[in-house]
C-alpha cells in the first residue's frame, strides 16, 4: 500500500518551537536525529532506534556552513529534501526541522569568519583525527548541535559511532553543559562489502568504489590480530596497513581510549581504531571499537 503519511517541515525556529511545546504537553518524549540529509541507511538506523524508544521523532537537515572549512565540500554537498522528507515519512518521523543559514545564523552567511557566540569542545578532544586536518570543525559541530538542542529541546538525542570523535565530544558537552538530553550512540551501518555508509560515498568513481572496502579490512585486521593475541599499536597497526590499496592516502591510522582519545601504545578494550584516508581524492573515515560491552561493531 502506498504511503499516506507524510512528515511535516519546519523551516522557521519559532513554529517548531509551538509545535514541540505541545507534543511536551501531551508528555510525549521526543527523540532527536541530527543529520546534514542526503539520507541512507546509516541514517535511517538511527531513526528507526529513536522511533523504537520515543513517543515523536525530529530529524533535523542543515548542512551547516560553519563545520566545514573553506577548502572543503559544503558547496557540492548533497541536497536532496524531498527524497529526504519521503525517507523520513516512509519511517514514521513527526517533524522535519530544515532552516535556512540565515535562520539558524540570525541574517549571516554562516561563514566561519563572521560574528557567532561559538563553541569550543575541549582541546585534548580537538586536537586528534579528524581535528588535526580540520581545524575548527569541531567547533562548528558543537556550536551546531547545541542551538539544536536548545531549539528541539530532545529527550533522547541519536548519533552514529561512525563519526566516533564527534560522538565523543558532543556526550562531553551535554555532560560539561548540564544539558537534560540522553546521547545515544548507534552502530556504523554499512554495505555489504564492509564500506560504511556515508553521504560522500556517491563522490567515489566505480573503481574507487571497489577499493574503498579496503578501508574496513584494515579496521578488521586490527580487531582480528588484537583477538588472536597481540596488542602492541605499532604492530598491529603495520598488519592493517598490508590491506590497504596502494591508492588510499592515510590521513590517519590510530588506536585510542574510547572516552578520552588518549592515544595508546598497547591495545586494550574500550580501545578506538579510527581511520581517516583519501581515494581518488574522497576523504572517508571509519572505526571499529574493541571489546565495548554495550556497542558491539
Ligand atoms: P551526517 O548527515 O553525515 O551529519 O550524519 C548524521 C548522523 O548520522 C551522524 O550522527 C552520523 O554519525 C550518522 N551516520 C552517518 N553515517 C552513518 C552510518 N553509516 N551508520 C550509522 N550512523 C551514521
């Protein structure tokens, strides 16, 4: 049967604020999903989880200006709403939140340069992975994720493990910030050769494409080899690196402590292996976590 639903946008931060007042009170707990759209299955995970736990589900698409670097993608990144909205009615979600830039940054561009109170997630969570390369991303997420937050106002709030840094320092910030939300992480979803799913997988040529599954297999070599006994970083990091293509540029190959990203020398549980590489000029990142009990990879 087709789909008769069909899920409400809101563009405007005052109408959705009415709209969520009175779902709070109807007592429902209301379940948040951030995203930049361009939706798959990755995403449609953690709505599917948050439909499971709330009583109304809020998927927010902005792709914001501010968490992107002025050598980086936001231009091109993909725009897709109404493929979007027919995801998300297909699923169940209540409301759409998707302002525009100047909606969400009082009259400004969003340009990293202009005049915003931001957010500075701390340093020794900052200054690693995907931080080195991007400077001032996380600031620009943070910033972000906590306007949204204030606006949505979430019981329960949905972010994928595959962005495994941003995870870490948006749970720090609703701790450090006393924000009343619960962050859940959620599984990496991928395809059936391993390749995570991600919105920038579309940029991969066809022969990329094939290789990029590479990218897990060193991940997987490492939990393997941890497995089977050997927990020294540096080695198991030379094992991953043998299942790499030689056409994969490795921005970074690390193993880390889950909460604090402290980088290790020995391999323990609770340990991060996290990835970042280029193929053919697509930047891709990816982890596995060691022996977590309750996120299982
Ligand atoms: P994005 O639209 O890329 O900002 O992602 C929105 C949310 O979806 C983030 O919490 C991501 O971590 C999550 N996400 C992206 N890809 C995946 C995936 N393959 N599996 C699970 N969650 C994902």
């Amino acid at each position: 049967m087709k789909n008769v639903f069909t899920t409400e946008i809101f563009n405007n931060i005052s109408d959705i604020r009415q709209r969520i007042k009175k779902l709070k009170s109807q007592q429902a707990v209301i379940g948040f999903v951030p995203t930049m759209g361009a939706l798959h299955v990755g995403h449609e995970s953690l709505i599917k989880r948050a439909k499971e736990d709330c009583d109304a589900v809020i998927v927010s698409i902005f792709v914001n200006p501010k968490q992107f670097g002025p050598s980086e993608d936001y231009d091109n990144y993909p725009r897709q709403l109404e493929l979007d909205r027919e995801i998300c009615s297909k699923l169940g979600v209540d409301l759409i939140f998707s302002p525009t830039v100047e909606e969400m940054y009082t009259g400004e561009s969003g340009s990293l340069e202009e005049n915003c109170t931001m957010l500075t997630p701390p340093e020794s969570l900052q200054n690693k992975l995907c931080g080195k390369s991007r400077k001032g991303h996380f600031n620009g997420v943070a910033t972000v994720v906590l306007k949204l937050f204030n606006i949505i106002t979430p019981d329960k709030a949905y972010f994928g493990m595959k962005d495994a840094q941003q995870f870490v320092i948006i749970k720090k910030m609703a701790e450090d910030l006393n924000i009343p939300v619960q962050i859940i992480g959620c599984l990496t979803v991928r395809e059936a050769d391993g390749l995570a799913c991600s919105s920038r997988n579309k940029y991969l040529s066809v022969e990329a494409r094939n290789k990029a599954s590479c990218i897990y297999k060193s991940l997987k070599r490492i939990k393997e080899s941890y497995d089977s006994g050997i927990n020294s970083v540096s080695q198991l990091i030379c094992l991953a690196k043998e299942e790499l293509s030689s056409d994969v540029e490795v921005e970074y190959l690390e193993i880390l402590d889950m909460d604090t990203l402290t980088p290790l020398n020995t391999a323990k549980p609770n340990a991060l292996i996290a990835i970042a590489a280029r193929i053919n000029g697509v930047r891709l990142i990816d982890n596995l976590i060691i022996d977590k009990c309750d996120i299982k990879n």
